[in-house]
C-alpha cells in the first residue's frame, strides 16, 4: 500500500470514528430518555476504560456487566413486559452493531498507523544509508 493512500484511509476511519462515537452518544441519550433511572433492572452504559467495544449492560443492583443473550440475561429480561424486551433487545442490536463497528474501524486505525510509522522509519533509514 503506497503511504499516501494509507494517510488518505488513516483520515477517513478517524472520521468514521468520530461519527461512531456520536452514534454511541445517541444511543446512550435514547436510552436514558426512554427508561427514566431506576425503572429496569439493567442498563446501557460506556465502559469506563478505553474499551473498543465500550457499550455494555450493567445491572443495576450491582453494577456488574451482564448479556441480555446469557441465561443471567434471560431471567432479568423475563419479568418484563413483552414490549419492553422487544426493546431492550433492539437496543442490544444496535449495541452490538456500533461495538463491532468500533472495534474493527479502531484495530484497522491502529494497524495503519502502525504501517505509516513504519514506512516513514524505512524511508529515513534509506537516506541515512544512501548518504554513506
């Protein structure tokens, strides 16, 4: 891959980045706006680290991370009226979405860079081997 050309994609997945993050912000926000604080036993939330999959469900008596897919997950979602798991469940659809979307778009940021800094390191070490 020629380094302009991975510059050129080094932009655009930073730019993807950013829209992903508001994305992430949105969805969150919606959240919050829908199921006031304290009305369900789980809730969405950022990871607290530099995660690249920063959304998770949290229950909200612990605070512990749970899958609405695991078993734990089941028998939290089953008490719940029909419309609101259907809910939660979309939610959790487009969680996964923008984790995955986050996570390959920040792995292929980092491997780009790791690419460019590399060839920047080859093409000095050329011309400081080519002047002796």
């Amino acid at each position: 891959m020629r380094i302009e050309v991975a510059q050129s994609r080094l932009v655009a997945l930073r730019d993807e980045h950013g829209r992903l993050r508001i994305e992430v912000d949105e969805l969150l926000q919606r959240f919050k706006q829908t199921y006031s604080k304290g009305r369900l036993p789980v809730y969405l939330a950022r990871a607290a680290d530099h995660s690249r999959t920063p959304l998770r469900w949290r229950l909200r008596s612990t605070g512990t991370r749970i899958e609405l897919t695991s078993y734990d997950g089941q028998r939290v979602l089953t008490p719940l009226s029909p419309v609101v798991v259907a809910d939660l469940l979309e939610f959790d659809r487009s969680r996964l979405r923008l984790n995955y979307e986050l996570a390959t778009t920040t792995y292929e940021e980092e491997r780009l860079g790791d690419f460019l800094s590399a060839s920047l390191r080859l093409a000095a070490t050329r011309k400081t081997v080519a002047r002796r």
